[in-house]
C-alpha cells in the first residue's frame, strides 16, 4: 500500500538520521541555539542584579555605597532562587557588613576621643 503523499505534506523539511560512524559535522537546527549568556536561564528582579553583574561591580559598590548594598544584600539573600546570585548577594552583603560596622565603630572612637 503506497502512502499518500498529500497526507504527509509538512512546511518542516525532512530530517535524516545521523549513523554513529557519520564523522560529517551536524547541521544546527533552530532548536539547537541556546539564548544568549551561555545558555542560562534568563534571570529577572533581585536573580538578575546579582546574577548578571559583574563581581568587581558589586564589591566596589559594597564599599562605596554600603549602607544601600547592604539592603540590598540582605533583600537580595531573602530572594533569590538562583545559586550565583544568592552568593554574590553574600557576598555583597558580608563586604557592605564590614565596612558599615567599621564606619559605626571609626564613629564611636572618634566621638569618645573628642569628648576628652
């Protein structure tokens, strides 16, 4: 029995199986690309922040604006579902942390040295 040629009219071309000892490099199907930012899910809110931005970025920014970075560190650690993120979030928040508790103890000296 022949098949009907009109019942098996697609717009998809046809696909051929690969043999295993086929050397011939793959043709790339459009299923084939991943996004962009190697294939990582795309990341949104507090994932994406701390996820997609650079490591120096978010320690100088610990140093720099750390009474913010340290909100936002701690939000940023109540939040995130991804585990890139929450670690650079830590990490944010442990260096905002430091410098913040350093600036309160640097406050406490100097207020206890002019107070003689």
């Amino acid at each position: 029995m022949a098949r009907d040629r009109e019942d098996d009219y697609t717009d998809e071309p046809p696909r051929r199986r690969r043999d295993e000892d086929d050397d011939r490099p793959r043709r790339r199907d459009d299923d084939d690309y991943e996004p962009r930012g190697g294939g990582s899910k795309q990341l949104s809110g507090m994932d994406g922040l701390f996820a997609n931005t650079n490591i120096v970025l978010l320690i100088l920014f610990a140093c720099l604006c750390n009474g913010i970075a340290l909100i936002l560190g701690i939000i940023g650690l109540v939040t995130c579902k991804d585990e890139k993120a929450k670690s650079n979030a830590m990490l944010t928040t442990i260096i905002a942390g430091i410098i913040t508790a350093l600036a309160v103890v640097g406050q406490i000296a100097a207020g206890l040295a002019g107070g003689r």
